[in-house]
C-alpha cells in the first residue's frame, strides 16, 4: 500500500489466518477489547460503591457478617451485562467507529473479528448476566441492569448520529451501577442510592465534553452529532461541562445534609468537587484539546476518589 513519507506500511493480519497459538491469544485479547473493560472498571467502583452504601445504609459498617459472597455475585452479574452492552454497542458502530482514529483498530472496526460471532458473543454475555444476577441476587438489580442495556442501546446509540442531546439520553443509563448495587445490598432504592445515581449522571457531562472535543473532528467524520456542527459546537460543550460540574458540588455535599455523613466528608468532598470545577471552566473558557485532556484526566480521578471518600465515610 502507498505509506506517507517516513511511515512504514503494515498490514492487519486477520486473527484466522494467524498462527494457532498466536490465533488464539489474539482472539482472546480482542474479544477482551470488545468488553470494554476501561469503562468496565468505573462501572465495578460505582457498583460496589452503590452496594457498600446500600448494606451499611441502616446497619453498622463492619465487616463480620458482610456479605461478600453476595458483592461477588452483583459485581459478576452487572459485569457480564455491561460487557455484553459495550460488545454490542461495538457491533452496532462498527462502520462508523472505522471512520475515527480513536477507534479504528477497535476488532470490528479493523476486521479482526468477524461481526456475527461478536453479536452472539454480546448477546450471550447480556442474557447470562441479567439472569446471573436474577437467580444469585434479585429481580431489582437485574430489573435496573436490563433496563440499562435496553435503553444504551435502542436510544443512546442511535440518538448518537441525530442529535448532540445524545448526552443527556445516554447520561441516564450510565449513572445506573450504583443503584445495581444499592439495590443488590437491600432490595430497594432510597433517597441516599439516588444521590450516587445523580452524582455519576452529572459527572458524566464534563467527562464526555472532554472526550467529544479532543476527537470532535473524528466524531464529524463518522457522522456523529455529540457535538453541533460549527461555532455553537464551543458553547454547547462549556455550557453542559460547566453546568454539570457546577450542579455536581451541592449534590456530592448532600450525603452530609440527608445522610448523616461526617464534616470531613464534607470538607473533602467539597474540594474535591471544586476542584472538578476548575478544570471544567478552564476547557469551557480556554477550548483547547490540552484543557481537555486535563479535564478527561481530572474526571477519571474525581470518581473513584469521590467513592472512595463516601465508603470510607461509613467504616
């Protein structure tokens, strides 16, 4: 193939057409990808998050009669589910995420694997997981994990190459892990899952503002609207970051206010949201890929960080 100057060609080999051993190892680390276990890993710490705060939500926080077997079975059941909707998400996008560099040499996308096996292979691990966590843990949970594969996928995906409110639509099942495992820990929803619900649907905004503006002519290549076309593109990317980080710092101080938390929690919680803050108007006024890239950065640190401080709150 005809290479730039300076860049040597290089051709995709086909997983089939590959050693049997190096066939097989490749096969297994593309069908790994698939599962987007990046993503995957937020989803496990705001489940257990979500299921943590739920058991110890009206018992003491202690861990002689913690039920770990019970965690292990939330966590594996809204794993597989989500793995199941990141694969199948990657087969419904395969032509588009072939447009973008960020996601070309996903397996689809770059013809590594064939599309009906990832398709069985994402409907296999959807099917096994909603039911995985109905028989192990309870209807509620797998209820709330169904509902979220359904709507990521019949409304987010789609929406995606029609209207830049994409964002608010997806935000909606993307805050759904803690109420998974709130409601694997008590088998309810309270007033305190919500606040983790809502603290996860704002963070989602600067987050994916961050994300949609580094790669923003990547997404206009393939045709997808996260953003809108010309000058507003700018606005509506610092209104939805700063607005949403803004709404985020008195719903992340809430838990002190209805839940009882500790000042310290308080206090932290606070800078930390503040700080979120920072970085967001800092994209919002300066519009650069390096503002983006800090605030991608600084959102992968504030959630966890800010999950952690709730679970250490109650022990």
């Amino acid at each position: 193939m005809a290479t730039e100057p300076g860049i040597a060609a290089f051709e995709v080999t086909p997983v089939a057409q590959q050693p049997c051993p190096m066939h097989f190892y490749a096969a297994v680390a593309d069908y790994w990808a698939l599962t987007k276990p990046e993503i995957n890993f937020l989803i496990v710490i705001a489940t257990f998050t979500g299921f943590y705060l739920g058991y110890t939500d009206r018992r003491p926080a202690q861990f002689h009669g913690f039920p770990f077997l019970l965690l292990i079975h939330t966590l594996l059941g809204t794993l597989l589910v989500a793995s199941g909707t990141g694969t199948l998400n990657q087969y419904l996008e395969r032509r588009f995420d072939a447009q973008m560099r960020r996601t070309a040499r996903r397996p689809l996308a770059a013809g590594r694997l064939e599309p009906s096996p990832a398709l069985w292979f994402g409907i296999l691990m959807s099917l096994a997981g909603s039911i995985y966590l109905a028989a192990a843990v309870n209807a509620l949970a797998s209820l709330l994990a169904i509902l979220t594969l359904v709507s990521y996928l019949t409304l987010y995906t789609p929406l995606k190459r029609k209207t830049p409110l994409c964002t608010v639509v997806g935000a909606l099942p993307g805050a759904m892990p803690p109420l998974i495992g709130w409601a694997a820990a008590s088998g309810k929803l309270s007033s305190e899952a919500w606040v983790l619900y809502a603290m996860l649907f704002l963070w989602q905004f600067p987050h994916f503002m961050a994300i949609a503006w580094m790669y923003r002519e990547d997404y206009s290549r393939a045709g997808y609207l996260v953003l809108p076309r010309g000058e507003q593109s700018g606005c509506f990317m610092s209104w939805q970051a700063l607005v949403a980080s803004l709404a985020l710092i008195p719903v992340s101080l809430s838990p002190t206010v209805i839940g009882g938390a500790g000042h310290i929690l308080f206090v932290l919680t606070g800078v930390l949201s503040s700080g979120f803050f920072y970085y967001s108007a800092r994209l919002a006024f300066q519009r650069s890929n390096a503002a983006a890239r800090r605030l991608l950065m600084a959102s992968i640190i504030y959630l966890p960080l800010a999950f952690f401080l709730m679970v250490l709150d109650k022990l």
